[in-house]
C-alpha cells in the first residue's frame, strides 16, 4: 500500500485522537484520486492491524418476503402486489444452516420481511433452538428481523441468536420519515437498537447510501450515529434503485448516478473503518449490484464481512429488494465458489470454522458472547 501519510489530509488526521464532524466531512468529501488512494490505504491499514486481513462468512437464509412495513425503496414492500409472498419451512432453513455449518462457516444470518405476529414469532424462536440443536451450538446466528418487542428480542435470545442487525436506514430524521410512510417511527427504531444492547446481542447498524435527497452532511452524522452508539457491527449498502416503488420512480438511475452511489458507499465504508476501527463492517451485496467487482472494492475499502446466500434457488426471485440482485439464479454452491473466486483474488484469507467476532464486542463484553465455532 502506498505511503497514506504523504497526504496532507491523512497526515493531520493520523494526529487526532479523535476524529471531529468537520474531520470526517472532510474525509467523506475528499474528491481528488490521490487522495481518495490515500483513505482507501489509510481505511485498509486500519484493518490489517485492527481485524486481520481475514473475511468472515455469513451465510444469508432470506426466510420470507412477508412484510408488514411499506418502505418506499424496497422491493417487497406490503403494497407491492407483483410480489409472489413466500416463507421458508423450519426444515427449510435448518437445512440451509446445516448446510452453512458443513461448509465451516462461522455463522449464519436470518433476514426476512418484517412480522411480529405471536405465531411467527414463536416459529423464529422454535427454529432457532432447533439450529443450534442441529449444530451442536457451534454456528454463530445473527437476526435481521427487523423491529420487535424487547420481549421478542429476549426470547430470541434466549433462544440462540446472539447478534442482530437493524439499519437506522438514515440517522437523518427528517429524511428518515420521507423515506418511510406515516405509521413507522424513527424513536421507535432507537429504542429497538436501544433494547437490542441492553439485553446482551451484539447490535449492528448501518444506512442506505445515496438515497435521493441525502448530503454528506447526513452521511457524516450517521458515522457519528453510530460511533456515539457503539455499535459492534455496521453493514451500509449503496441505495440500489428498485423500479416497481415509489422512490425508484423518481430516483436517478443513470450509470454516472450508480457509480456516485457505489463510490460514496466504499468511502463511507473506509471512513467507517478509519474512525470504529475494531467493528466488523460488511462488505454488501448491493455492492455487487452496481459493479461486479463491487465485493472486492468493498473488501479493499476496509470492510471484513461476506453474505453470501445460502437460501434454496427457487425463492431467490421473490427477496428482491432491489433491480439486479446478483445471485439470482444461482444455487448456494454456485455463489459460494463465485465468492470464493473474488475474495482469493483481493489477497485475503476466509476464515472457515471461527465465528469471528469483532473484537470491538469482545472489550465491551469481557469475551462473554464468544464461544469458539
Ligand atoms: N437498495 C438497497 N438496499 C435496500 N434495502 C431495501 N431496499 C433497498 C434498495 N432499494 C435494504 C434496507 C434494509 C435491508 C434489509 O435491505 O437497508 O435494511
Ligand atoms: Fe420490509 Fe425491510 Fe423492505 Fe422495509 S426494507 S419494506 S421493513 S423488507
């Protein structure tokens, strides 16, 4: 890596103990190619010494598209009537993470639509323990099930899960309640990242980047966001227009704006790593959606965590968030060694079998939610 400390942005950065809002604007905007080198070198130092050169497997289980929320980017939106609605089977999805944990990953992420109906709830809960059953505890679980009761969060817990992932989306307010309809609540999130803690997961955030009407401003203070949350893991993907919503339709898709939308992804990942420095920060497959070196780039750009799909092909089609999910018509094998492929490319090493928890967890909890995998 080229020396990062002969820029004089990097240079007076490396002095700060802590990094200011006008230091991390200053970062977010930087627009020269020497200098956008520089972070990326400076993001990928970070990285090395603080979490490895070392990529972390999650297998992604989409479990369903039933959503009761009607965010107005997405894909499987409630009023989106094209959508063919699905649930994955326990068996289904107890496969999947046999399967994950056959092939030594350390752990498996479950992401779906949002519902908290009691007899759903009680499905998660009854699959969870069967997952950890099935791999003698061994695979790591993270949730991505959206907002929930503390009281669900609990049983989850209780149940297996030990990291959750619920993206504040924006910590922008305002742009928050523009992006969502009337009846979602942006306190009610803060609380739910709020409660996710108290009880004990590991919790992880993140943002769209690039959604219409977004500055660099908001963009620096979703960083602060969540450097004043300590969160422990961050996944932000670029925002990736879905044609059949109400924000792809006036949204500019043109290919000068999705590689704005793919460059100021990898920055915010560099700085994320710059300033958090020991969380695990993902590389995500929207990436892939916009270029298809787009994992690699997010790799090289500081991030540490890969998803790749471990859902059964034939419910592929109906999770589609957003235009051109990679994967689409591949099995689980398919992706995996298409993964396999990039990331050898990009120099790093996976780390099969270890569930690889961000050491940014490991000192607030004293080791306590790491069990070896
Ligand atoms: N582009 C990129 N990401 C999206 N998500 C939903 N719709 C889109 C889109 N159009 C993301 C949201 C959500 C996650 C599950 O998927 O950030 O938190
Ligand atoms: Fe539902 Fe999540 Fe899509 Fe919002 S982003 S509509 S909560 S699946």
């Amino acid at each position: 890596m080229p020396g990062f400390r002969s820029n004089p942005l990097l240079r007076a950065i490396a002095r700060k103990t802590r990094l200011e809002r006008d230091d991390i604007l200053q970062l977010l905007g930087a627009a020269d190619a020497a200098t956008d080198d520089a972070i990326r070198s400076c993001a990928y130092a970070v990285k090395t010494s603080e979490v490895a050169r070392k990529v972390y497997f999650r297998g992604l289980a989409e479990l369903g598209n039933i959503c009761d929320k009607n965010c107005s980017y997405c894909g499987i939106r409630s009023s989106n009537r094209e959508v063919e609605r699905f649930q994955l089977t326990r068996e289904e999805i107890v496969d999947a993470a046999i399967w994950a944990h056959q092939r030594r990953f350390g752990s498996i992420i479950l992401q779906a639509g949002e519902r908290s109906d009691s007899q759903y709830i009680g499905f998660v809960e009854g699959t969870l323990r069967e997952i950890r059953l099935r791999t003698n505890g061994r695979l790591g679980i993270t949730l991505s099930l959206g907002e929930q009761s503390a009281a669900t969060y609990e049983r989850w817990f209780a149940a297996g899960a030990h990291r959750y992932l619920l993206r504040i989306e924006s910590s922008n307010e305002g742009l928050y309640a523009n992006l969502h309809p009337s009846d979602h609540r942006f306190t009610a999130r803060l609380r739910c990242l709020e409660a996710l803690r108290v009880i004990g997961y590991q919790v992880g955030t993140g943002v769209l980047v690039g959604l219409p009407g977004q500055t660099l401003d908001d963009l620096a203070d979703d960083l602060i966001f969540f450097r004043d949350n300590d969160v422990d893991m961050v996944s932000m993907g670029p925002y990736v227009v879905r044609s059949a919503t109400p924000l792809g339709a006036i949204a500019e898709n043109t290919p000068a704006a999705r590689t704005r939308r793919l460059r100021l992804t990898l920055r915010m990942i560099s700085v994320a790593r710059i300033l958090l420095r020991n969380v695990n920060i993902t590389s995500t497959t929207a990436l892939q959606a916009l270029d298809p070196h787009g994992g690699e780039l997010g790799l090289m750009a500081g991030a540490n965590i890969v998803m790749p799909n471990v859902t059964p092909l034939q419910h592929h089609r109906h999770y589609v968030l957003y235009d051109g999910k990679p994967g689409v018509s591949e099995t689980p094998e398919e992706t995996l060694s298409r993964i396999e492929t990039w990331v050898a490319h990009s120099g790093e090493s996976i780390a099969y079998g270890e569930w690889g928890d961000p050491p940014h967890a490991k000192s607030r909890t004293g080791g306590r939610a790491t069990v070896a995998g």
